[in-house]
C-alpha cells in the first residue's frame, strides 16, 4: 500500500511496471534479488548487510520518499510487565539513534 501511494502521488501507475510476483517476506526477496530473478522495493534496513557484503545492490529512486511509521501498543487497561517496559525503551531508544 505504501509502495502503490507513492508511486501515485508521484504520478506512476502500478500498470506501468512488470510485476510478476508479489511477495511478502524480506528473506524471500532479498534471496531472489541476490539470485538475479529481478528488482524489488525493501526496507534500506532490511538489506544493510547484503549491500555490505556486495550481494545485492540498492537504489535511490530520485524523488520518491517512501516513509512509514511504526508504533508500539499495548491494552490500555494494563501495566507493562519489567520486561515489556525494558523492550519499549529499547525500541524507542533505538529508532531515535537510527542514521535514515
């Protein structure tokens, strides 16, 4: 869904690219790119050690930010244990110091 807006806002039609498969799992695609079967979108995190190791390449699409957001949830109604607390300050912790 993210891909499909941006690529609309920036005024490109889903109908223009090839797609010949749609998958979901980053391990799956990053083995398929690394096997020369094609190109896809992913997450630049996603890939940081393939691209270190020279296995696959990655490209910035001039003009196109694709950006989300993640959050974190939990039941209102109840207190984070000791170590659901630990995990969201870490998580907090380490998306602020990320380098995107």
């Amino acid at each position: 869904q993210l891909i499909e807006q941006t690529l609309a806002q920036a005024k490109i039609k889903i109908s223009q690219l090839n797609i010949v498969s749609t998958i979901e799992d980053n391990e799956t695609i990053k083995q398929l790119v690394a096997l020369d079967v094609g190109v896809s979108f992913i997450s630049e995190i996603a890939i940081r050690k393939e691209v270190e190791l020279k296995l696959i390449h990655a490209y910035s699409i001039k003009d196109l930010q694709f950006n989300r957001k993640f959050y974190f949830v939990y039941h209102k109604n109840r207190y984070l244990s000791p170590l659901d607390q630990a995990f969201r300050d870490f998580i907090i912790h380490y998306a602020r110091n990320l380098n995107l």
